[in-house]
C-alpha cells in the first residue's frame, strides 16, 4: 500500500526569511478539494473517496493529510494519515482494519490520493472529509504550519442486511507489566444502532465483573467495584456501539482472560423489555508481567593498585533502564579477602546516607564520604586509605517504584564492581646505614648515609634518628631525630655535636645524612640509624606502623703523626741584678695550621737532678705556675708573651677584653590588682661581643623569705628551666617569657594573685666562643629590682544596717532578716551568722562584741552552704530560708519569754583567687533587731522556775533539811528504847515508837516535795 509514495525526497534545511533585516511573505496556495456527494451504501461494500491536494509555495514545504469520519453530535474520528515525513498511520477506531488491509491510503496521481474502506460496518455510517496542511522548516531545524484546510465532505449512509448481532473485543496488546494500563473495547456491529437497545456485561475468568443496562448505568460487582472508587477502573459507554474496560494500574492479579457479552433488549407492546439475541466474542487473555528493574550499573575507580593511605574514588553509574518516576537507594559493599562481606554506606530513596557500623566513626571524621552527583551517578571517597580496605568494592543500586496504595515497591537490584589491592606501608620497609669513611683523621670531616626503603612518596611520614655509642662505652644515645613533621631535634648529651654536625633529608626520599666535621675522639665509636614509619589517623592521632634499626658503623678517629719541632738552640745569657730575663721558646715545624700549645717552663740547677717548674700555659691559654715560681716567689714578676716572627710561632698571652656586659639597673614600683597581668623588663644595655650569647634568669623575693628565690631561666641554647617555685604550684602555666628585639627579654605573668607579690630582678650571663670552640661564661649582671604589689578587690559589701523592732506573743515565732545590699563581684559566695545579744551568760556558744556585751551564736550558715549546729535554747526551733541570693531569712519558732531580746547578723563575702582558692574578702555585721515577747500572765509554775533563788529554795533545800531531821529522830528512838525496856514490863503501858518518815517528792516543779511522819504501832 505505501509501495506508491516516493520518500526519496527528505526534508532539508531551508534559507533563513530574514536576511539582512528584511522579512519575507510566504503567500497562501493550499487547495483541498474533494467532491462533495452522498452515498447510500450496504454492510461489506466498499467505499472509495479521493481528495486533492495542491500548492504552489516557492519555498521548500511538506503536505501532511489526513481523512476523517464526523457523525453528528461526536467529535471527528480520524480513520488514516500521511504525515509530513511520509509516515503513515491509522486511527485508533481503524488501526485493526488497517492491519489487516480493509482501509487503504493511495497516491492516484501527482496531487490526488484514494481512500479505500473495504467490508463497510455500520459503525462506518458518517461524513467523510480530508484534511491537509502545509509545513515549513525553520532556519533552527523547527517545522511549522503554515496554514491548514479540509474538503468538503461526503455523506456516507451504510445499511444493515439483516439484524443480526456482530461483536468485537479489542485490545491494543495482549502482554503488560504490573502498573500499565489496560483498556478493552467492546465493539457492536449491527443495522440502526442507535434505535435498538443493549444490555452489555464484562467478565474476567468468566466471573462477571461488571454490567451495563439500557439505561446506560455501569453496575459492578466485588473488588473491581472498590477499584472503580478508588478511580483504578472506568466502565463507560463510548459511543452507542462502542462500551469499554479501563484498568488504569494492572496488578498480577489481574492476568487472565477477559470478555464481554451483547444482548439485545427488546420492547413489548406494553412497553416492558425481554432479552432478545446475545452474542459474545472470543476469550482475550491478557498476561501481566511483575516489574522487573531494565537498569545497567557500570562501575569506575582511579586507581586498582595503590599505596596505603592514598585516596580511594570510585564511580557507579546507570546507563540504561532508568525511569523517571522511579528512585533509586545505593549501597557500596566490601568484600575482603575472607569473604566477608560489610556495608561501607548506604543512600536510602529518600536521600539519607547511613554509614555502615564498622565505618560509622571513619564517615564522622569525614574519611568516607559518598554523593550523588546528578541523578543515577554517585560517587565513593576513602581517604587516607588502611589495608583494611582492600577487596572488592561493590555498588548496589536498587530500583523502587510506588505501588497504588502509596507504599513503595523493590522492582530489582543490579550491581556491579571493582577489586582494589593496597600495599601496605610497611610492606619491605627497612633501614641501612652506610659509610664511605669508616676511619678519619682528627678535624677531618666524615659522612653518615641512612639509606631507607622502599621510596615511600613525600607525604608518608617517617622519622630518622642518629644514635651513637661513645668507643669504650656500652649505651647508645640519641643524637639528632629528623622527625615526621619535618622538623629537628637535637639530643641534650652530646652537646658539642650540634656546633659541628650538619643534617640533610633528601627531596626524593626519606634517606638521611649525617655530616660531622673536624672529628676528634669525642666522635669516634659506633653509630646506628633508626627509622619509624608513622600514619596519620582520621582523629589526628598517629600510629607508628614499624620501626627498623640499622647495622652498626663504627668510625674510628686517629690521631695525625706529630711534626712538633722546637728550637734547642743553647744560650749564655749574662745580665745586671734586677734586669728582666728573656727566654724564648720557638716552635719551628706543627702538624696543623690549627694546633694549640701548652708550653712549660723549667729551670734547671746543679743541684737538682731534675727540673723545676716554673710556668705552664695550657692549649686555652690559662696560667698555672708551677713548684719554682712558688718557692722562689715570682709569681708577680713573670710576664709571658706569645708572637709571631720570622716564620717561627713563639708564645704569647693574650689579655682578655674587659666584660662590657651592662643590664638596666632602674628600680620599679608596680601596684596591680588580683587577676592582673604584669609584664617585667629586663634589658641588656651592651656586652662584649654582639657574636656572644646570653642566659637569662629571673629572681623573686618574697617577705617572710630569707633569700630570693629561681623563677625561670632561659639559657644560652634558648632553652626555658623552671625553678622550684614555679613547679611547686600553678605558676609554671602562667609564666610567658618572649625577646621581642635582641638584647629585650620580657616576662609576663598571668592571672596575678597577692601570693605573687614581691621583688623581682634578672640575671644575665654572657658566654663566650674561645679559641677551641669550647663556650665559657665572660661575666654576668643584674637587673635593677622591680617591686610587685598585687592587691586584692576594694570590698563594696553593705548589709542592712537599720535598726528593727519586733513584739511577738509567746508561742509565736518571728523572723530574723540579713540582707546583702551591695556586693563587691559576682562571683562572691557569703557566709552568714545570726547572733543573740544578751545581758547574761546561757549555754552556748557566747562571745562579746565591741560594746562588751556578750552574744551567742544561734546558726552559722558557710559560704558552701553547710549549716552549724543549733544553740542549745534554739534547737529544733529554727528554720532558714534563701529568699534571694542576697537575702537570707531565720526564723525561730514557739518564741518564749527568754527569747527576748537584741539579734543580728553577720555577713563574710568570700571570693576565689586566680588559682581557684577562696578566700574572706570583708566582714560586715547587720543592724539590730529588738525582738519583745508578750506573756500570757504569771503562773506558780512560771514564778517558781523563771526565779533560781526560789527554784532551789523549794527544790533543793528542803532535802538536806528533812535528812538531818530524820536521822535526829531514829538516834532518840534507839536511846529512848534501851532505857525503857525494863520500865515498859513493869507498868505495863506501852511505849509510843516513831516509825521511818515517808517522804513524797514529784519530780516536777508544780508541787513542793511533801514530808509526811506517820505515828507508830503500840508494840
């Protein structure tokens, strides 16, 4: 059918219509034309109609066309097109037929085409018209309409040939996958559709599903019904012969086969309707496939072999397969060489990275970090790489889809990878030391190499120590350390090294040398090379990975075959008594340019068989005389030169410069307040050699000590000594010494407290390089004293000093106010005493104030809040309060007659030193407050035991009364009875005997102690 278009001509670039500001008019020449005509034809005929197209644009255009089918009161129905790039399509009602070839499109001539429709429906009934339309190409490759126009159409009636029921299922496929759409039409070919009446019914598996009445209103059954609310599923009639199925989201369930069933509703007489034919189509299965990820992952990384703690980057890509709607959640994974796979990090869906829990501490540091850097790309960053990391990495991508109910569904997993081999640090790490001159002469030069390997990268951190065993020792210490820092640091036994070693780190690698000049016997012995390689962790902490020690060098110093000669000429020497003697002693040939001499004197007499010593100078020039000079007493008339002449070096002793070293003696009064800083000066005003180097030492005195006392020093090699002061206490951290100019040293000292008054002066050295390299002190001076006065905080305490008076009933109670007015800091803490002023002395704790009234303490409240015991007459009636941090408030409960009287309060304010220590600032006592209690009236309870003098007249005087008076009468009864025993027989009358007294006494002082003598029995 398309064999008659010709599609060798494509559409090509046109020329811009606007060139050089001027605009072109395409006019308008599309003719459409189609005769005009109504045809009655019969069902299965055929329709031919022809439409003609033409134009006459100048400019390069495409035709596009299309034929339609318009019934009356519904839109027009597209039945075939031709686009503009000769693409021929049918519509969606004709696409079947199209198929299978019952509607044509042909090209009959140049400018007219045919519409052929074979085996007419009556769905085929309308008007039928062509459409065309001119396009146009854009300068920018964009196509356009120009103008678009349609034929006159044609009325085409198609008649039944009889009344019977044709009916057709459609679909546009038979296989989905889960969440596509579906829609079934269900089509009825039959004569004067639109006077007859259809009842239509939809079934899945042959279960019905849905039915439409003649009324045209869908009834559903079940689950589809509950679709149909939820807006998953539309039954709707389209046209009067065309009814569909919509499933707008196919789910798994719903495979299966599908179908619908037509039957004719006919009309009685009496207006009632009885089904007539049915017809249904064949079974349309349909097949819903679960979703199933498409996507590709591609893996990339920058490196497959690297050293450890270099940086790790990999790339995780998807290339194809992605949708849109979808998300993705990505998981990098190692897997080591053991096998054991674990989760370096996670992006979830909703973007939310999760660190792994072996990696959580690594990712907080920011060592791994992990990006999407566009959608369906991210990337994975590990620094400062372990051998831990080595394996295989893994990027895991997921693909999530959201299902109906809103939830979102795993639809597949790819993953792809990339095996990463890391070299460990430590991997061949070893040290050797080598030298090409294992054996030297004194002052001649000699080099160390320490060779390290492998040749680690400039960023691996490795430190390279020197050490030396002495010969005839068995330690070995610590010469110089090249650190993993880069820096220097020098050991402190074996000083002499630094002047005359030099120490050199190579660019390329981490190979050290180690030159030392003018060798003499200090440096020979045996020499070792230490190498550490360290790591850096993620927390800046460092980790010492190994440690190698080298092989032993020992380089042996020898001492140069002397070529010492000395005149020995003999001389006769006659001289005047008291002219000088000159002895000269010439040195003809040395061994070095830069030898030294000790040169001794000696006088020889015939009576010795040896010499005497009369003078010896040393290599350093110092004097030492010897048994002669001492005997003979010519220690003041030597005199020993040392010159230069004629070639011949004869000896001489040079005066040593004056000490030039002057320090700034002006005397300083500094008055500063607690907390303070205070910066001390100590200036060098000259000295004796601007070459010469100066140690500082600074000096405290402090009352109550009998002599000054070390701070801090800073020697000549800039390094800070403490003295015994600063170490014993806080002072050390708040020392700072600085030379901000030569000669300038300046000592501050923080945070000042009144312990760190006193006066304060410096002592300076100054030392010298003599002639053998060797320093030695030229002199020292001190600085002028400067006084240090620290002072504490002025105390602005004030307390409320008014004056109150108080009237309570007994049994009450009554408060006790303190309050602070005014404070001298923030940070003070109070400490607050109630006391009671009374006129005589109770049991407690009592003192006298100034007015030589005694007062006792009733609480104390310390500035930690600890609370005293109460006073005797007060406890268990007392209570405080805080009201504020400057009130206080006691109160004192169940108030009695002897509670009258004068109280106040004591305030302490306590701050805390520099140091942390607290100590009492200033004490302030409170205003009195007159405290009157009312009785409630004279009892003889409250008489006898408010008065002593009545209290023990009737509780204590008594006793000893009645005691003596007892026993008076026991001693009557027993002498009267004795006498009597003979008269009572006589008589016979019987005698009166007094019984023991019975005595009552109540504890209490209600009642007075009742006496009671009862008469006695008649024996």
């Amino acid at each position: 059918m398309d064999g008659n278009w010709d599609t060798s001509h494509l559409p090509q670039r046109e020329k811009e219509d606007v060139q050089g500001g001027r605009t072109s008019v395409i006019p308008d020449s599309l003719r459409v034309t189609s005769e005009a005509q109504t045809l009655n034809k019969v069902q299965h005929d055929s329709l031919e109609l022809k439409c003609e197209v033409s134009k006459s644009t100048e400019q390069h255009s495409h035709i596009s066309l299309a034929w339609y089918r318009k019934k009356a009161d519904e839109p027009a129905v597209e039945v075939i097109s031709l686009s503009r790039d000769f693409v021929l399509r049918a519509g969606s009602d004709y696409t079947q037929r199209h198929a299978s070839g019952d509607v044509r499109l042909d090209k009959v001539g140049e400018t007219q085409s045919k519409l052929t429709i074979y085996n007419l429906q009556s769905s085929d009934e309308g008007e039928f018209y062509c459409e065309a339309a001119e396009w146009i190409q854009d300068p920018d490759g964009t196509w356009y309409a120009m103008t678009r126009k349609r034929s006159e159409g044609t009325m085409v009636y198609v008649e039944g040939t009889d009344m019977d029921i044709n009916v057709r299922l459609e679909t546009e496929k038979r296989t989905f996958t889960v969440g596509e759409p579906v829609e079934f039409k269900c089509i009825l070919e039959v004569q004067n559709v639109a006077k007859r009446y259809f009842s239509i019914s939809w079934a899945f598996n042959s279960s019905l599903i849905a039915s439409f009445g003649a009324n045209a209103v869908p009834v559903l059954n079940n689950e589809f019904a509950q679709r149909e609310a939820l807006g998953q599923l539309k039954v709707a009639k389209e046209s009067d012969s065309v009814y569909i199925l919509k499933i707008y989201r196919l789910r798994l369930e719903d495979s299966g086969k599908y179908n619908c069933r037509v039957t004719e509703r006919l009309k009685t007489s009496t207006g009632e309707f009885i089904d007539g034919e049915s017809k249904r189509p064949k079974n349309t299965p349909i097949t819903v496939l679960p979703l199933k990820t498409n996507i590709s992952v591609e893996v990339t990384t920058n490196a497959t072999n690297i050293l450890e703690g270099e940086n790790l980057r990999f790339g995780c890509s998807v290339r194809t397969g992605f949708r849109p709607q979808n998300r993705l959640s990505v998981t990098w994974q190692l897997v080591d060489k053991q096998n054991r796979r674990s989760d370096i990090v996670q992006l979830d869906r909703d973007g939310t990275l999760h660190p792994g829990p072996a990696y959580a501490e690594r990712s907080s540091y920011g060592e791994i970090q992990m990006e999407q850097i566009r959608p369906g790309s991210f990337t994975l960053e590990i620094f400062n790489s372990l051998k831990a990391d080595e394996g295989h990495y893994e990027c895991r991508i997921t693909e999530w889809t959201r299902r109906v109910d809103g939830e979102w569904q795993m639809i597949g997993e790819r993953h792809n990878g990339s095996a990463v081999s890391i070299n460990a640090l430590d991997a061949g790490f070893a040290v050797t030391a080598i030298s090409r001159t294992p054996g030297v002469t004194y002052n001649e030069s000699f080099d160390l190499q320490c060779i390290i390997k492998p040749h680690y990268p400039s960023w691996v951190p490795v430190s390279v120590t020197w050490r030396f065993q002495p010969a005839g020792s068995t330690e070995f210490h610590n010469l110089v350390t090249f650190t993993r820092d880069g820096g220097v640091q020098w050991g402190d036994r074996y000083v002499g090294f630094r002047t005359r070693t030099a120490i050199e780190k190579a660019e390329s690698s981490n190979n050290v040398r180690l030159s030392i000049s003018r060798a003499s016997d200090t440096e020979a012995g045996k020499y070792q090379c230490v190498a550490e390689l360290w790591r850096k962790n993620y927390n800046s902490s460092w980790t010492r990975l190994a440690d190698r020690t080298s092989n032993l060098l020992e380089i042996r110093v020898l001492r140069p075959v002397t070529k010492l000669q000395v005149s020995k000429s003999k001389r006769s020497i006659t001289l005047v008594e008291n002219r000088p003697i000159p002895l000269n002693c010439s040195v003809k040939s040395q061994t070095s340019p830069d030898s030294h001499f000790a040169v001794l004197w000696y006088v020889h007499k015939p009576s010795d068989t040896d010499g005497k010593l009369i003078l010896k100078t040393t290599h350093n020039s110092v004097f030492e005389y010897g048994t002669y000079a001492e005997e003979e007493g010519l220690k003041g008339r030597l005199q020993f030169e040392r010159s230069l002449s004629g070639g011949a070096l004869q000896s001489h002793s040079p005066e040593s410069p004056d000490n030039l070293l002057e320090v700034n003696q002006t005397q300083n009064n500094i008055t500063i307040r607690e907390n303070d800083w205070v910066t001390l000066e100590c200036l060098v005003i000259s000295r004796s050699s601007y070459a010469s180097q100066l140690s500082v030492e600074w000096y405290v005195w402090q009352s109550g000590h009998s002599e000054k006392e070390a701070l801090v020093k800073l020697t000549r090699q800039a390094t800070l000594l403490y003295g015994e002061l600063a170490a014993l206490n806080d002072l050390k951290s708040r020392l700072r010494l600085e030379s901000p100019s030569p000669g300038l040293y300046l000592l501050t000292i923080q945070n000042m407290t009144v312990q760190d008054s006193g006066t304060y002066d410096c002592r300076v050295e100054e030392w010298l390089l003599d002639p053998t390299n060797v320093w030695y002190k030229r002199g020292e001076n001190f600085s002028g004293m400067t006084t240090v006065t620290v002072k504490q905080p002025v105390s602005k305490l004030q307390v409320d000093t008014t004056m109150t008076n108080l009237t309570v009933p007994e049994q009450g109670h009554f408060h006790l106010d303190c309050n602070v007015l005014s404070l001298s800091s923030q940070d003070s803490r109070f400490a607050v005493t109630w006391f009671a002023v009374k006129t005589k002395e109770r049991n407690g704790r009592a003192s006298r104030n100034k007015n030589g009234e005694e007062r006792e303490s009733l609480l104390k409240v310390s500035k930690d809040a600890i609370f005293s015991k109460e006073a005797g007459p007060w406890e268990g009636r007392l209570r405080f309060q805080r009201l504020s941090a400057t009130s206080y408030r006691l109160t004192v409960l169940q108030a009695g007659v002897v509670d009258a009287g004068n109280y106040s309060c004591q305030v302490e304010e306590w701050l805390p030193d520099p140091r942390g220590e607290w100590y009492k600032l200033a004490e302030v006592e409170s205003g009195p407050i007159a405290v009157h209690v009312q009785g409630t009236g004279s009892s003889l309870q409250s008489v006898i035991c408010s008065n002593d003098s009545l209290f023990y007249f009737v509780f204590f005087y008594p006793f000893p009364i009645f005691g003596i008076l007892i026993i008076t009468i026991l001693l009557v009864r027993f002498k009267s009875r004795n006498s009597s025993k003979n008269s009572e027989g006589k008589n016979g009358v019987p005698l009166l005997w007094i019984k023991e007294p019975h005595l009552n006494y109540s504890p209490t002082c209600l009642e007075p102690p009742v006496l009671s003598i009862h008469p006695g029995t008649i024996d």
